[in-house]
C-alpha cells in the first residue's frame, strides 16, 4: 500500500538515531528464560494491524534480526483474520486476542489441534467508548443502548460482554450490537446514531481524540484487575511446530525481548511516531497507557488460560462441565 510505503521511508529515516539512542540506553535485556538453538529460520507471521503496534516495531527493528529470525509480516484486520491465516497454512504463526484464539481452537476440541498457544505477551487496550450526552456512569446503565463493533464475532465485543455478563446484564439480549467499519465509528458517535462503541488501541485512541467533548471512555482493560492479564497470544501451526520444534522458542524468546525492552523505549518510539501524519494523534499518550506486561508461558499462561475459559462459558462459547485445566493443559505448548 502506499501509506505503508510512505511510513516505512519516514520511519527509516530515523533509523540511525533510533539505532544509536537503544545502544545508548542499553535496549535489550540480556536475560532470555526461554533457550534458543540458535539457528536461522524463515517464517511468515501474521499480525493484526500491525503499523503502529509498538512490540512489532521493536520486533522489525533489531529484535528478530539477533535471533536468526527473517520473518514476512501478514497484514490482517483483526484478531480473528490473523488465526485464520494459520488455520489456512498462509502464515505459521500468529499474534492475537487470547479472546478470538480460544474460541476458535475450542471448535476443533474432536480432533488434532491445527495451531497450539505459545506466549502471552502483554494485556489488552479494549476501550468501551460512551457518549456523554447519555450521562450514563455505569456499565449496568447500557441497557437497551446500541454499541458499534468492528467485528461481531471478535475479542472486542467479547470483552465488553464479560464485563456485561459481570454486572448481571445479558449479553446478547441487553443491548444491540452494530457491525460498523472503524473509521466510521467517531461519525456515528458524533450523530448520536451509536451510543457507544467497543474498540482497542491503536483504533480506539484515535476515535478517543476524535470525539473529545463527546465521547468519554466509562471502560478499559489498561486499569484495574484487567491490567494484569495478558491478551495479546502468540500461536504456532501444529504444521509449523512438527517440521521445526525449535520455531516456538525462538520466536517466544524475541517476542519477550521486545516487550520487555518496551517500557524504556516509549519516548522513542513516540517522537518517530510524532513524524508521521498517519500516525495517531499524541502517540505518547497512547503509548504511555500500553500495558508494560511481563511475557507469560507455561504454568502461568495456562492459568490465564484457565480464567479466560471461564469467563467464556459466561457467554456461552464454551460448556459448563468443560474443564478449564485440561483445555489449558492441551492447547497451550510447554516451553
């Protein structure tokens, strides 16, 4: 695309200082708990909207590179397109909600899993955007509201769901979900034809800046208990994981480095982003709410995977007598 194009000589002509600022501030950690082999590998791996995803900018600029990594981004819309360039054998892994992940690996419960969960990286930026004019303080106060989705069947929706189904409100019957393009979001807020809308950052930053006065943000998943959960997932095809049973360390193993490296990096990252009008509006700010989450494998990310299932036998994706330990215990791979 040539936006895409435009961005990447605009962001490749801060390179060398970028380069010599992340030297400078000792960038990467030199503390890897997941062991590599060392060898070099090519893989393409799929990621949801990926142009201003801070954890894939560090990944592109050094991190893959010192793990013997030559990796093809896939371009995908959302959570769920990125899983189905795994399950379709177009990518090898992917990068997405834990949210959109679960349900989908939960439906081949009958037979070999195509793609097994390897780390979760960080928490998720889901915004629950309101408008003010409502003067509505509450979740329980949506009731019988209209709120725009991107996607009716992905993490979005399925956050706010929960957070409905917490608060004793039906998910489904409670309110009227609309699919609705992004960029038509802060439109429909402003004409007053949406009274809120379910999104994640980047996209939900910028309809934030774009409804000011407007639009106020009554729910996230960056403060509270949320904020110490991972959503963000990296999954392998159980293709690409047979033919080279080193492939998930790797890759685990940068993708920590990354996002581990990425609370020192923020003003970096943000005064690139800065330069580009494509960028969203004060990426500082964005950036500065991104949830520094420490990666999680094994025991731990099972757990997670646990509390998730839980949570989505509340709606209904998932049977009460299912037990959560042995789906975490089988779709996740030990590291």
């Amino acid at each position: 695309m040539a936006a895409s194009s435009r961005r990447l000589l605009l962001l490749g002509g801060g390179a060398v200082a970028f380069a010599t600022a992340l030297e400078s501030r000792r960038f990467f950690t030199r503390h890897h708990p997941v062991r590599t082999d060392g060898k070099p590998r090519r893989l393409r791996l799929a990621w949801p909207e990926p142009d201003y995803d801070p954890l894939l900018f560090l990944c592109r600029r050094d991190t893959f590179a010192r793990y013997g990594l030559d990796v093809e981004i896939v371009d995908a819309e959302e959570g769920n397109a990125a899983i189905e360039t795994v399950l379709s054998g177009q990518s090898d892994a992917a990068v997405a909600p834990l949210l959109d992940w679960l349900p989908t690996l939960y439906r081949d419960e009958g037979g070999e899993l195509p793609a097994h969960l390897a780390c979760g990286l960080r928490g998720g930026s889901y915004r629950l955007l309101v408008r003010r004019a409502l003067h509505l303080h509450r979740i329980g106060n949506l009731a019988g509201k209209k709120i725009g989705v991107v996607s009716l069947e992905g993490a979005d929706r399925r956050f706010v769901s929960i957070q409905l189904r917490r608060r004793g409100l039906h998910p489904t019957d409670s309110v009227h979900w609309v699919a609705i393009p992004a960029d038509d979001m802060a439109d429909a807020l402003r004409a007053g034809e949406l009274d809120a809308v379910a999104v994640h950052d980047p996209v939900g930053w910028r309809i934030l800046q774009q409804t000011r006065g407007i639009s106020w943000n009554m729910l996230d998943s960056m403060t509270g208990a949320e904020r110490d959960r991972i959503d963000l997932t990296l999954g392998l095809s159980s293709r690409a994981e047979n033919a080279d049973p080193g492939l998930a360390a790797a890759l685990t193993a940068a993708l920590e480095d990354a996002q581990r490296a990425f609370p020192s990096q923020r003003k970096a990252i943000a005064q690139l982003w800065r330069a580009d009008p494509e960028a969203p509006q004060d990426p500082g700010g964005m950036l500065m709410r991104e949830i520094p989450t420490a990666p999680v494998t094994g025991h731990a990310l099972r757990v997670q995977v646990e509390q998730y299932t839980d949570e989505l036998k509340l709606l209904g994706l998932m049977q009460d007598a299912d037990d959560p330990g042995e789906i975490a215990h089988r779709l996740c791979l030990r590291l």
